[in-house]
C-alpha cells in the first residue's frame, strides 16, 4: 500500500522558514514523478516543485523559485521542501503526492498524481 506522511507545517511570521517532509513507502515503481503542491482556500491545487525519478528532472513554479527548494534522499522515496522568505500568500495546505510511470518530463498537475498525503497546514503572519 503507498503511503505518504507530511510533516513540517506550522504557523511562521513573513520573511521566515520552513522545512516540510514527506516520507513515502509502498513504491511499487521506480520510475514515477513525486512532489509537492498546495491548496488555499477558494482556490485551485497548484504544482509547486516536483522531481521526476526517471531523468532526474526538477520543476519548480514560477510563485516559488528562488525561493523555495525540493531536495530528496538517495531513493527518492523521501522528499523535503526548504522554504524560504515566506509571504503571506504562501498561506494553504500542502500536499505531497506521487505519480507513477515513465514520463520524459515531470509531471506537474494534479490529475497526474495516483497518491497524496493527507495535508500539512503552513499559515505565513504579516
């Protein structure tokens, strides 16, 4: 059974960090793309940086580059995301998620992700 478990969130003022983790197991291929993504309220789940197993791939949106960094361990099976100089719209529930199978880019929307975690809160303070 995969599974996926968010840990990191929290409640920080703007202009400050957090490390979010996200420990997965079950994998049942090795060739997948596993990321992360959030979810404010009102609005749409947005792909925020995601890694592609296969080509080694790194995606990062265009709301979080330079800011915020995807890092994983040797069997990317395990995924971090360093978050930088945090502003308040940064404010939602993040999400970890996996999608399996070979692609030759890194998949970054949510209809292509199998399995998610159940959600960590991060609240950014002005």
């Amino acid at each position: 059974e995969v599974q996926l478990v968010e840990s990191g969130g929290g409640l920080v003022q703007a202009g400050g960090s957090l490390r979010l983790s996200c420990a997965g197991s079950g994998f049942t291929d090795d060739d997948y793309s596993i990321g992360w993504f959030r979810q404010a309220p009102g609005k749409e789940r947005e792909g925020l940086s995601c890694i592609n197993t296969s080509d080694d791939y790194t995606y990062y949106a265009d709301s979080v580059k330079g800011r915020f960094t995807i890092s994983s361990d040797n069997a990317k099976t395990t995924v971090y995301l360093q978050m930088n100089n945090l502003k308040p719209e940064d404010t939602a529930v993040y999400y970890c998620a996996v999608g399996f199978g070979y692609s030759d880019y890194v998949k970054t929307h949510p209809h292509e992700y199998d399995y998610w975690g159940q959600g960590t809160q991060v609240t950014v303070s002005s």
